[in-house]
C-alpha cells in the first residue's frame, strides 16, 4: 500500500472509531432527554427512530410507504414496527374500506420520543453545516462522490 493509501485508511479507521464514540453519546443524550420528558429510555436502532420522525409528519402511514420512504425492505420495516408496537410507540389503525390495510400511527410517547430525535437530528444538522462550509463546491463534490463509492463499496 503506498504512502497515501495508508493515509487514507488511517483516516477512514480514525473517522469509524469517532463516529462509534459519537454515537455512544448520542445515546446519552437521547436517554437523557427521554428521562427528562419521561419517555421510555432504551437503546432504539436509527430505523426505529427515523420511522417515529416519518409518523410524527406524516400522521397515518403503511408498511409499504415506510419501506419506500427508508429504503429498507418491509420485512425490517415489519421488524422494526413489531418492536415499537411492543413498547406501546405505535398503534395500527386498519382501514374502514380494507381490513387487510394496516396503517401506524404515533402513541403519544411515541409523539414525545419523535420528538426527541428530531431535536438530536437538527443539532447533527447544524454540527454538519458547519463542517460542509469549509469546503469549496469542487472539495464536496469529490467528497460526495467518495462516499457513493464507499457506500457501494460496503
């Protein structure tokens, strides 16, 4: 491996192990402020969250509009919702017209922990424009571009 190769990767193991520390303090966070507004405090996935963030905008929303709208299957939508349905997060509504369309709605702890990610994902927003200003349009594009081809990679 040459010499900027070896860079590189250096940075990429760097940039996984802060983001994995970073993460762990999130969670500190959410389970805090999950304290503070009585919420239940459990280690959610980023999907459970990211599918109270679409319920709490959307109000009613299905299955298949979930795995759309997440790009994930519907069977890890499926997984994810048996579990906020466990915890009471959630509800299914059926529709009056299809018995067999199952709609999700927010409960309002679930109301109260959407709220909470949404606060911690406007924070990381913010944390992320800063970190973008520094870079030119040329600088970001290239950025853009190694992170497909990372994605893809993976």
């Amino acid at each position: 491996m040459n010499s900027m190769h070896e860079k590189a990767f250096q940075a990429v193991e760097q940039l996984l192990l802060k983001r994995e520390d970073n993460i762990q303090r999130q969670q500190q966070l959410a389970e805090q402020m999950a304290a503070e507004m009585e919420a239940p405090a459990r280690k959610w996935t980023i999907t459970q969250l990211h599918l109270l963030s679409i319920l709490h905008i959307q109000g009613e929303v299905n299955n298949m509009n979930l795995a759309e709208q997440l790009r994930i299957s519907r069977p890890a939508v499926t997984k994810a919702t048996a579990i906020l349905l466990k915890h009471e997060l959630i509800r299914e509504v059926r529709s009056p017209h299809n018995l067999k369309e199952v709609y999700y709605t927010l409960t309002p702890t679930g109301e109260q922990l959407a709220t909470i990610h949404e606060r911690l994902h406007d924070r990381l927003l913010e944390q992320y424009e800063q970190l973008f200003s520094q870079f030119d349009e040329a600088e970001l594009s290239t950025i853009i571009r190694f992170l497909h081809t990372w994605t893809e990679y993976i």
